[in-house]
C-alpha cells in the first residue's frame, strides 16, 4: 500500500475543494492562516496518536529544536509569553485604543511581521478590529461592541448554529470544550449555545450540551455549509476507521466503508434517467427511514450508554466529458 500517494493525491482534491470553496459567488475566503492551521492540527492528531515529538518532527522533516520552535511559535506570541498571537493583539488594542500599523510592527516586532499582518487581516476579516488608511500609518482599533454584536449576526451566525448543533449531535461537550474544538469566536458559539437551547435543538445535562438528532432539510437555504462539512467528515470519519482496524479491504459483511461506481451513459441512453435519478431516489428511501427510526426513539427512547451512532453517506455527482478533460488540464 503506497500511503505517500494515497495522502498526496487527498491532500490535492482537499486542495482542489478549498480553492473552490474560497472563490465560490464571488466570495474571496482569507486563507493566510490555512497553512500554518493544517500544521498546527495535523502535529496534534499525530501526537495524539502516541507518536513522541521527535518522530513527529522527523516526519515533517524537520530537526526536533526546529519541530518545537514551530509549534511555539504557531501557538503563542514570541512577544507576548502563555498568550496566542491573536490574543496578543488583540489585548494590546484593547489597551491602547487604536495605534497605526508601524506601531503595531514595533510593539510585536520579535513576531515575523508576516504573522503579524496575518493576524491583523483576519481580525479585521471578522468585524473585530476596524482600518482605517494606508501603508504604515493605517490605524487599527477595536470594533465596538454594536459593530461586533453585528459581525455575528445574520447569516454568519446561523452558520455558527448548525456547526455548534452538529458538534453536539456527535458529541456531548461542555461550554469551555466546545470553545475549544470549534475555529469560532467565544461569543459566537455562546449565541448559538443560547438559541439552540431556546429552541429546543439541544439541552443542557449538568453542564454538558447534547443534541439528540441533528437535520438540515433539502431545499434549505441556510445551513448548507453544515451539510457540505457533515458529509465530507463523515466520509473522512469512515475511511479513517476503516484504515484503524487495519483491514482497508473490503469485505461482503461490512458495516464500515462505501463504493464509488460510476455510470457511462449518453443523452440517448436508455438507462440514463433511471442512472440519474439514484440520488433522488435513495434519499427518498434513506428518508424515509430515518423518520421511521426517530419516532421509534421517541416512543422509546435509548438509554445514553446504548447509544449507537450509524452514520450512512451517499452522494452523486455528473460530469461531462469535456469537464472532466478540463479537470485533468
């Protein structure tokens, strides 16, 4: 099994999708931070894993002093000590009003200035700090609460919601857990704590949140950042599995894995209608279904430790030639 080009050729289309994702409707997603933050988790997961330090270093070829210094650095400030860049700044605004840009460089001046601009590019990104100007004297300051309350408001906010909510489905998760495990500001994830509650979507156990179900209806016109995220981990989910119980071959009794087919067929083909419409069709039954299984869990419901959490992905996709001739370019 040759896992270089397997994690080559993932590492590409997940590649290809966030450069689509980035650019979709015109939208211009700030990615200064996607790299160092792919370091940052994939170190993590790796050591989680049980691998010490120094392995992990020699795996991303780097010297273990070299390996330590870059996740410090990508952690806290060089400046600001036990505190993330991104606090750092912040704090520091907080304290000063608003100061200019070649102050800001002089204050974090031991942080790479690339860092620096960074940071500031995707707080000012988020609605939490405000510019104003030019060049060097560009003076940042804090976004009012107003302006911040805004920031969080609308669309973004219902977004928040479903990540939050689908984040609970999987697992029951304290306020301080869930503050950590989602790339979301603290004041974000507290609203959409407060609404899910008042809603009824989620509950909250001795301090522990918990969802029991989790549904974004087809058709939905908010929320269809959850579902792309919801199906796109479950699949990632279910290779992972797969590939720990060191068995990645398929077998006719599996409960874990999938099959990808795919269907050549013409606009004259007789069988291309009944092709096209697998999707609508195993939804409809997968639906189905899963309605059927939720009222049974509400006339009888499932004590927590017997919970069993069956995940079933599915999708469809059609190109044409010429698509795909162009994907290949």
């Amino acid at each position: 099994m040759d896992v270089k080009l397997l994690i080559d050729a993932i590492v590409r289309q997940t590649t290809v999708l966030i450069a689509q994702l980035s650019t979709s409707a015109g939208i211009r997603a700030p990615l200064s931070h996607i790299a160092d933050q792919v370091f940052l988790d994939l170190a993590g997961e790796i050591e989680a894993q049980g691998v010490t330090r120094k392995v992990a270093a020699d795996m991303f070829g780097l010297a273990l002093r070299s390996y330590q210094k870059k996740v410090q650095r990508l952690t806290e400030s060089v400046t600001v000590r036990d505190r993330t860049l991104w606090e750092a700044v912040t704090d520091f605004l907080s304290e000063q009003g608003s100061v200019t840009r070649e102050r800001l460089f002089e204050r974090f001046r031991r942080d790479s200035a690339e860092d620096v601009a960074a940071v500031l590019n995707d707080l000012v990104a988020q609605c939490i700090v405000y510019s104003t100007g030019r060049g060097p004297t560009t003076v940042y300051g804090l976004s009012s609460d107003a302006d911040r309350r805004r920031a969080v408001s609308g669309e973004r906010q219902e977004s928040a919601q479903a990540f939050v909510w689908l984040s609970l489905y999987r697992q029951a998760m304290s306020r301080r857990e869930l503050h950590a495990s989602l790339a979301l500001d603290a004041e974000v994830v507290d609203r959409a704590l407060a609404a899910l509650v008042d809603e009824g979507r989620i509950r909250d156990e001795r301090g522990k949140y918990r969802a029991d179900t989790f549904f974004v209806p087809v058709g939905a016109a908010k929320g269809w950042e959850i579902a792309v995220f919801d199906h796109f981990s479950a699949a990632a989910r279910a290779i992972a599995a797969k590939v720990r119980r060191g068995a990645p071959q398929s077998e006719a009794d599996d409960v874990i894995g999938g099959a990808t087919l795919t269907f050549e067929v013409s606009a004259q083909h007789p069988l291309r209608e009944e092709v096209r419409s697998l999707l609508r069709r195993v939804r409809k039954d997968v639906n189905e279904l899963w309605a059927r299984v939720g009222k049974h869990n509400e006339e009888h419901p499932t004590p927590e430790g017997e919970k069993e959490l069956v995940t079933f992905y599915f999708g469809q996709n059609a190109e044409d030639s010429e698509s795909n001739e162009r994907e290949q370019a």
